[in-house]
C-alpha cells in the first residue's frame, strides 16, 4: 500500500498523508459521501471528485498488481525468471511498458516464427541478425533439415523469426509507439455498397484527421460506423518514417545479412508491429474519448439530478397525447395517486368541453396547487389548453421533461409502486413527481435512459455504470432524503444503506409507524453501528424531538452542538432559532484531537439553515406561442428555450417544437470556451437567436451571441 500511496500522490498532486487517511477510510468500509462530508480532518478537506479519483487510481493499481503476479507466475514456469527480470516487472506501473516486457515470454499460438524456431533456424536468424556474414546464403545450407527444401525456405524461416524478435524488442516498440503517440492520423471510409444505410455517417465517408486533435464525439461515432459494418476505419502513421527508425536501429552494415534484415523489418512493421500499435493505439484513444464521454454524461446527469423541486405540493399530472387523449393524475403532497382519468381535448375526438370541465372540477376536488405536463406529444397544445382555463385559485402550469418516464413506467420498480394500474397512469404519476422532486424520482430510472448523454452506449458499459452510480450516490447524499417518506428506491442510493437495509427501514417504516428519531435505525434489522455511522448523517426526520435529526449534523457530533447550548445557557432549539446565540461562540474553544475547523464550520452552517435544500426552487417557464413547428422559424428570430442536453460540442435547446436546437461550442459566448458547462447548465432557460435552418436534415443551429 506504502507504493500506491507515492503513486498516488504524485499523479494526483495530493500528499501521501491524504492518500493514506482517504485508502484507510475506504478499507474500513467509509463510502465516498460519508468521508467527503464528515471526515474533512483525516482528508484535508477532499472533495467526492478527489476521493473518487484516489479510488480509482487504487483499484487500477490492483488491477495492474494482480497483472504482474500472473506475469511472474508465467515467466517462473518457463524457467526464464531472473532477479533483474522480476524486480523490473515490480517496479513497472505502465501497462503498456509491462505487456512489452512479458511478450517475449508470452505463451503464443503457433506463429511463422515458432515454426522456423521447430525446424531448428534460430541459429541462422542470429546469423543474420549480426549482419556480419558475407555469405548468408552458404551459411544458411548448412540448415537443409527437418523438411525444408532450399536455401530460400531457409532464409525465409530464418527471416520470420528475426521479424518476431523485433516485434518483441521494447525499443522497437517504443519507437512505433511514439511516432503513433505524435503523428498517428485517424481515417474513415464508406463501405462500398453501403452508402445509403450508412446515410447518418455521411460526414465521415472519406474522413482523415490526425488523431490527438479528434475530438471524443467524432472518434466515439466513427467508431459505432465502424462497429455497424458501415465504415472502415484505419489509424496510422507515417509508415515510410516508422520503417525508417526501425532501420536505423537495427541495420548494422551493409551486406547480404543487412539486406535479409531490412526485408525482415518491412515484415516485422506491417504484419506484427503496426497492426499490434494500432490496435493499442485504437484501444487508448477509445477509452479517452468514453472517459469525456462519461464525464460529460455524469455532469449532465448531476444537474439534471439537482434541478429545482417545487417542494410538497399537491400537483396534477398530466401524459399528454392526441388520439388517445391525454392521461390525467392527482397526487397529494407525499407523491401518493389520488384519482386519475382520461381526458381529450384535442383532435380527433375534441371533446374540449367535458375535459375543461373535468380539469376544474379535478383542481377543486383535490385541492390541486400546480400542474405539471410532459413535453412529448401534443405538450404545447396541452399546456395551452389548460393556461386558458380558469381556475377557482391561481395555479403555478410547468412543462416536464418526460426522458425516461416510459422506462419508469413500464419497469419493476413502478409494477412495485402501482401493480394495479397500466404504464400511462405510471406515467403521468412519474411526471407529477418530477416536479415535485426530480432527483427522488429520477432514481427510479436506469440513469443511461435519461436521455441527457453523448454515444452513452458506445462507450465502456461497467465505467459508465460505476460513474452514473456514484454520481447518483453523490447527488442524493448531497441533498439528504426524508427518512419517513424516501421510498426504498431512493434509500438504496444513501451512504452505507444497499438495496437489502433500504427494504428493511421502508418495511419497518410499514409496521411500527414514522421514525421519531435517528437512533430508532438501531432498531432496523440488519442496522449494524458502522452502517448507522455512514448512513445517519444524510437521514432527515422533519419536526422529530430533536432538532438535530432534520439537519445534516452527524450524531456522532450532537454533544458538541449540546455542550454549546449549554456552555450559553439555552438549549439545543433555542440556539438553532437564534442567531445571536450563534454569533457569541468561540469555535476554537470546541476544537479537539479529532474535531478541527472544518467539522465545526460545518456544524454552524447547518445551525443556521437547518435541513437546507441545496437545489434552487422551480420556476414557470413558456416557449414562444406562435413556434409550433420548423416551419414557423425564421433566421434572426429570437426565442425562449430549455436546455435539454450537453455534449463537448454544444449544447441543445428545447424551442417547444419536435426539433432541438443546438448551440455551437464557437456561438456560447463572445470569448474562447472549452466546455460548454461554463455557460450553460441542464434545464436551464436560457434566450437564444436562430443562426440558421436545415429543413433537409432537420437541423436548427442557434447562438447566444448578439442577444442583449
């Protein structure tokens, strides 16, 4: 462990000592949010992102561990372990470097080599290796056995094994590896015949790029072309100049010898060493662009994950449609389905009057406080209806994402939830709830269906798996859930809980009635002190006996925020209600071997906002009511919009039409951006101007330029 922490630190340029105290956390069992939260002393202060990357950093360490082990064991087996050769297998930690030193010694399928090797030609491809044979050819008679029939077939055998032995020399590989690394271009082409099925690949059917200057969205959907049978794809360097180098290290003089390596070489470069470096090659600049991928996907996902809840209201929901109509649901504040029904005020069936008429009587019936409406099909046409409607009170109308409200609906979770009713009741209740809190149902959801990636299903599926998680962990335990309505789903997702404890506090919940108090978890089967200690301090319980237990101080600290109500001469909920009390304490005066400044600002912060909600509140919003299609766009127009996407590239734009809008990385801003997360964020409503319309291919391109 003592190497790993050195390695560590120095890639991440963190100290050993946080390294150290984050690894022994880890092991003990500590979940990232728990350590990030109340273990800043042991840490310094690290954040969920540089615990995660520590982690991750030391399981590719073990990975790489277990690595060498086989390795050695393999090597050992041959009889072919020296000590110089075990200890630099040791101290290797680059994959690449590693691989390079077992090949030589890698057991191998039957190669051109190894067959020259059985007929006893080893010798003379040494010969020729030397380069100081004048005459190969005499030499090489000398080798006429084992079933060979001339000299060439000789030189031939002798010339595959001294291609294998340059293919297998580091410094060779380094070499081609480099030139790869610098100058490697990356090129796509149309599979004949194919030109028509591969339509959407259009800009990639005669495709050249140098590679470090292909972007991860370009690479990532060239390599789907390439995966789909539609485009072949090639990446290579400048072969004359990788033959080249390979010469100079190798050619020695400058006869019969030297010309039989320099034709070995030709052969090494093209059937060994290039399509081996180019697969590597592939293979690395695969995973950097699904590691961008994933990292847009996962920031994408936490602000659509932290978007703003309208709170505990009693919402209607509504799945809006045409010919079907649209299905119509009403819950209270906890999220529970009231009543649902069937309305359809739009064409074909138009029955506009009755459906008025049941909305009003709905809103009234159920005490309805806000509307919500999905944003699929006939969503604008819904939300028109019912803002032209009038209500006996003023009601707050939202237009809802519905990404991922059929996957809810038609899972095993939402059979869970409501077995007695069909997939569009599910979801229009997904899309009520959704606006009451999006992050408690949006955990219902795989997070890969949400809608809000790029090429999220070319990419490495168990990296973006554990990335989606952690960040669906991250975000709940960020906002904290309510212990006496979470469902088990959202529970799951708590610090040190699972799927298994979850199910036990909700069937608890079921039995002995709502939690009164944070110790009564000890009551939970299956509740051991180490999970309480992870899982505690992300728990809220509104209006419980103590007032602690709805905020975000741990249990393990409440004697400090007792001994201070006592030290001033009040209590604990005297000292949260006053904000004078607040300010007349010393922090310096609780600090102690194991509680520091950032434990106690922590503490104060909470005091003073109590069981806060991170997330910013819900706000209306409108699209322009005269966009109804593309065809009402005109270039120069200048319109509300949601953004509803972000790829590295840009991002897109809901306009309350079928098609999105996308906004160019260059038209973000009047200065240079690499990333549009500097200007922009999911669901955020922004203005934008319309730059231009492909009606062809459906495509609108926008810019926030020019709009004061």
């Amino acid at each position: 462990m003592k190497n790993y922490q050195l390695l560590i630190s120095t890639a991440l340029n963190i100290t050993e000592r946080q390294v150290e105290s984050t690894l022994n956390l880890l092991n003990e069992g500590a979940t990232i949010p728990f350590i990030s939260r109340y273990r800043k002393e042991m840490t310094g202060g690290l954040d969920e992102v540089q615990i995660g990357n520590i982690k991750e950093r030391y399981d590719k360490l073990c990975e790489i561990t277990k690595r060498k082990e086989t390795i050695i064991n393999t090597i050992e087996e041959q009889n072919k372990l020296t000590p110089e050769l075990k200890k630099r297998i040791e101290e290797t930690w680059e994959s690449s470097t590693l691989e390079d030193i077992y090949l030589p010694y890698k057991p191998k399928r039957k190669t051109k080599a190894e067959i020259a090797r059985q007929k006893g030609l080893e010798p003379l491809a040494i010969t020729l290796m030397m380069q100081r044979e004048n005459n190969p050819e005499e030499k090489a008679a000398q080798f006429l056995k084992n079933g060979l029939k001339d000299i060439n077939e000789a030189i031939k055998g002798a010339q595959d094994i001294v291609a294998e032995m340059v293919n297998e020399d580091e410094q060779a590989r380094n070499t081609v590896r480099n030139l790869f690394g610098r100058q490697a271009v990356i090129s796509s082409k149309v599979i004949k015949g194919k030109e028509e099925e591969a339509i959407k690949y259009r800009d990639y059917f005669d495709f050249s790029e140098p590679l470090k200057r292909c972007s991860s969205h370009r690479l990532l959907a060239i390599r789907r072309g390439e995966s789909e049978g539609l485009l072949k794809v090639s990446i290579s360097p400048d072969d004359e100049e990788c033959v080249g180098r390979l010469e100079r290290m190798f050619i020695r003089s400058n006869n019969a010898c030297a010309r039989y390596v320099a034709e070995a070489l030709q052969d090494a470069y093209k059937r060994l060493l290039k399509p081996s470096i180019e697969t590597e090659t592939g293979n690395l600049s695969k995973e950097k662009a699904d590691d961008e991928a994933i990292r847009v996907f996962t920031e994408n996902l936490k602000q659509l994950l932290l978007a703003a809840p309208l709170g505990q209201k009693r919402v209607l929901g509504i799945d809006p449609g045409f010919r079907t109509g649209c299905k119509v649901v009403c819950l209270d504040a906890q999220g529970n389905l009231l009543h649902n029904e069937n309305i359809y005020p739009h064409p074909p069936v138009n029955k506009t009057g009755e459906a008025a008429s049941k909305i009003r009587k709905m809103v009234e019936a159920y005490n309805i406080e806000a509307i919500a409406i999905g944003n699929g099909t006939a969503s604008r046409e819904t939300e028109e209806f019912i803002t032209n409607q009038q209500f006996d009170r003023k009601l707050q109308v939202f237009v809802v994402s519905e990404q991922g409200a059929s996957i809810y609906s038609a899972s095993k979770v939402a059979r869970d939830e409501f077995p007695d009713y069909d997939v569009t009741v599910r979801g229009a209740v997904s899309i009520g709830r959704r606006l009451m809190d999006p992050l408690a149902e949006l955990v219902k959801i795989d997070a890969k269906s949400i809608g809000v990636g790029q090429y999220q299903h070319d990419v490495d599926q168990t990296k973006l798996k554990k990335a989606l998680d952690q960040t669906v962990e991250n975000c709940v335990n960020l906002v904290g859930v309510n212990l006496n309505t979470a469902s088990s789903h959202l529970l799951t997702y708590i610090s040190g809980l699972g799927p298994q404890l979850a199910l036990n506090i909700t069937n608890y919940r079921a039995e002995n009635g709502a939690f009164a108090s944070r110790k009564e978890l000890m009551k939970v089967p299956r509740m051991g002190a180490k999970a309480f200690e992870q899982c505690a301090g992300f728990l809220r319980i509104p209006n419980a006996k103590n007032p602690l237990d709805n905020t975000a101080v741990h249990p393990e600290s409440y004697h400090i925020v007792e001994k201070m109500a006592k030290d001033l001469g009040c209590t604990v909920a005297e000292l949260i209600a006053n904000k004078e009390l607040r300010g007349r304490i010393d922090l310096k005066q609780y600090i102690t071997s194991t509680v520091g400044l950032p434990t106690l600002n922590d503490i104060m912060q909470e005091l003073d906002k109590p069981g806060r909600d991170p997330r910013e509140t819900a706000k209306v919003f409108e699209f322009d009511r005269s966009i109804r299609t593309l065809d009402d766009l005109r270039e120069g127009m200048i319109l509300p919009g949601i953004v509803g996407n972000i790829t590295n590239f840009g991002a897109f734009v809901d306009l309350g039409i079928k098609e999105n809008g996308l906004i160019h990385l260059s038209q973000m801003a009047d200065r240079y951006i690499s990333d549009p997360s500097e200007v922009v964020s999911i669901h955020q409503h922004i203005t934008v101007k319309v730059l231009s319309i492909d009606k062809e291919r459906k495509r609108i391109q926008l810019t926030l330029k020019g709009i004061e």
